[in-house]
C-alpha cells in the first residue's frame, strides 16, 4: 500500500469530501414523526384554537406575565408570533391555522392592554409603514411595467396639464391633481 505524504490526515476538514454532501431535498425523505410538528396536529379549526388562546390568556398568571410583557416593551407581533411558533413544535395546531389566528389574537392582545392600561407596541418595528418607502421613479417604472393602461391614463393626464400651462410641480400642490381634473370632467 502507497501512501501519499501529502495527502490530509482522514478525519481533518481538508479530507473532507465535498461531493460527500448530502443532497438537497434529502431532509424531506426523512421520517420526522419522531417531533410533535411531524404528527397530524392536535387542532385544526381555528376558531376552537383562538377560543383556547384566549381562555389562556384569561388565566391571572399568564395575563400578569403578558402584562409584564408589554410593559417592557415587547411587541404584541412578538408575543403572537411566538404563541404561534409554540404551537405548531408543540403539534397543537399547523401553520396555516396559526396564520389564520393570528390577527384576532393580535387584537385581543391589544385591548387587553388597554383595558389593563399598558402602553404597548403593536407592531416590532415602530415604523413598518414608512420602511423602505417607494420612491416615485421605482413606482412609475413598476406600473409601467405591469400596468401600462394606467400608466398610459396617468401620463396623459400629465401631458394634458402641462398642454394647459402647468407644470407637473404645480398639478401635485394644486387642489386641482389629475385625478380632481377628471372626476370634473366626468359630471
């Protein structure tokens, strides 16, 4: 038998095998019944789920410990999104049960904090609405791609002000936008 001196020691990184790789997909032939997510679920009707949900929540140690929740200033997306994730390893219920749970739970969350008086966060991010806004450019150039007879209508308008005398600076910080214009026309 040769041996190579050069060749990395068996059982080192640089032996490693990269085609000894698992290939993707494998994950998914496997038998995953050995975790309660891999199990039929416990519950598939959303509304006897959000019904026990909220018969949690209306336990007096759980509604103290989501109260001090709140007051530290965890979201109420955070502590919904987590009972969901809970649920589902658990097996209780699937993720599409827990999805469709997941907006009145939220509101339920909500006005128990304001009953209680908390001052709460709805969403994780305060500023969810104006994160990463669209600016005017990337908003046309998308509508002209996937709208184009509204993009044809919107830039006829503009080129009918403009033939009118104003400019398009002017049209956005009148009364009289291209939307007002038209409805004018129409009566």
């Amino acid at each position: 038998m040769i041996i190579n001196p050069k060749a990395p020691r068996p059982g080192s990184i640089e032996a490693k095998d990269d085609f000894s790789a698992a290939p993707p997909g494998y994950g998914l032939t496997l038998d995953n019944e050995q975790w309660a997510w891999g199990k039929p679920p416990q519950q598939v009707n959303p509304d006897v789920v959000l019904e026990q949900a909220i018969a949690t929540l209306k336990k007096p140690r759980i509604k103290s410990e989501m109260v001090k929740l709140l007051m530290v200033g965890a979201s109420v997306e955070a502590l919904v999104e987590g009972y969901i994730f809970q649920g589902f390893q658990e097996g209780k219920f699937n993720p599409d049960v827990g999805l469709l749970i997941k907006g009145p739970l939220a509101l339920y969350i909500a006005n128990m904090a304001e009953e209680e008086g908390v001052p709460y966060r709805f969403f994780e991010n305060d500023n969810v609405m104006e994160k990463n806004e669209m600016d005017d450019k990337t908003f046309f150039t998308m509508m002209k791609q996937n709208n184009p007879a509204m993009f044809a209508y919107i830039k006829e308008n503009l080129n009918e002000g403009i033939r009118k005398g104003m400019r398009p600076m002017d049209m956005e910080d009148s009364d009289e936008g291209f939307m007002k214009v038209d409805a004018e026309e129409q009566d």
